[in-house]
C-alpha cells in the first residue's frame, strides 16, 4: 500500500491539473465570447457612416435654387408674351388680308400673291422665334442645373471633411430610400452651408 502512495498522489495531482486547465480555459473562452458581444453590441448601436439629403427641400429652401428658378420663369413667361403678342398681330393680318381677298380689294393678283408671301414668311419668322427663345431657356436651365449640382458637390465636400461620411444619397420624394432614421438625414446642415455661401456670393 505504501508502495502505491505515490502513484495514487501523482494520479490525483495530475487530475487537479487537468481540471485547473480546463476550468482555466473555459473562463478565458467565456471572457472572449463576452468581448465579442459587446463588440457586436457596440456595432450594432454606432452610427454608421452614411447620411442622406431629401433633394426636393433642398431646392425648396436653397435660395440659389429658388433664385435661379424665378429667374427662369419670368423669362419663360415673357417668352411666351412676346410669342402670343406676335402671334395674335399676324392673326389679325391673316384676318385682313382673307378679308380683303374674299372682297377683291386688291388691285392685282401680283400684290395678293405679294402679301400672302410676306405673311408666310412672318409666320415662318414667329416659328424660328419661338423655337429659339425655348432652346435658350433650355440651355439657362441647363446651366443652372450644372451650377447648382457644382455648388453642392463643393459644399458636400467641404462639410464631409469634418464628418467622414462613406456615402451621401440623394432621396427624392422617397423614391431612393423607402425608410431611414432622421438621424442620417443631413439636408438642414447642407441647406444652412449652401445658403451661407450663396450669401456670400451676393
């Protein structure tokens, strides 16, 4: 029996180790499995780096845009009074001139050969004229399109300098995003930087 002594102690002794390691090893993995909860967990509730702008109350409350549309439609609309004036003007000579042909007024066929020629290519003017006022109003709002993507491109910049976004999306009337939190909406910030600037530039 004494012989076994010291088989049965280092018999004991090496399942005290075993049980020391694992439960050693088991605490250790529990700990990285709590610290890759709460790294989970904090994932889960940080910001992500994305952010949106709703672009149709960015061009209501841009006064650049606002500004650069007025303009347009009052040429617009004195476009199309200028037209309309023409047009009723050779109207009225049209009128006049069925008039005087239905009553022979004029003295030879040459002279209403003569002025149906000249209304015809009055008529012709006012077309060319109406579809040259509409491509310059084409190209203006063209332009202005160009600037006002231009100005915004620049101030994105700017202000993601500071905010490191990785993405910024344009949202038209929900047509891009059907839902995001109010929290990656940053269309009042762009639309107070845009305003500042442009009021700089006036």
């Amino acid at each position: 029996m004494k012989n076994n002594l010291p088989l049965i102690f280092n018999v004991v002794l090496g399942v005290a180790v075993i049980v020391l390691f694992i439960l050693t090893f088991s605490k250790s993995s529990g700990n990285e499995q709590k610290k890759h909860v709460e790294s989970t967990d904090s994932i889960c509730t940080t910001k992500l780096p994305v952010a949106y702008i709703n672009t149709d109350s960015l061009l209501l409350g841009y006064q650049f845009a606002k500004d650069a549309n007025e303009a347009l439609i009052k040429e617009q609309e004195n476009s199309r009074l200028t037209i309309n004036t023409k047009a009723r003007q050779l109207q009225n000579e049209m009128g006049e001139f069925q008039r005087k042909l239905e009553n022979n007024a004029f003295l030879s066929r040459q002279r209403a050969e003569d002025e149906q020629t000249r209304l015809m290519k009055k008529q012709q003017d006012l077309q060319d004229l109406d579809a040259r006022l509409t491509q310059e109003l084409m190209q203006k709002q063209q332009k202005m399109s160009e600037q006002l993507r231009d100005t915004i491109n620049l101030v994105l910049k700017s202000y993601n300098a500071d905010h490191k976004y990785q993405l910024i999306l344009s949202n038209t009337s929900n047509d891009n995003i059907l839902y995001a939190d109010e929290a990656y909406d940053i269309t009042g910030d762009v639309i107070a930087l845009l305003n500042k600037r442009w009021s700089l530039k006036k």
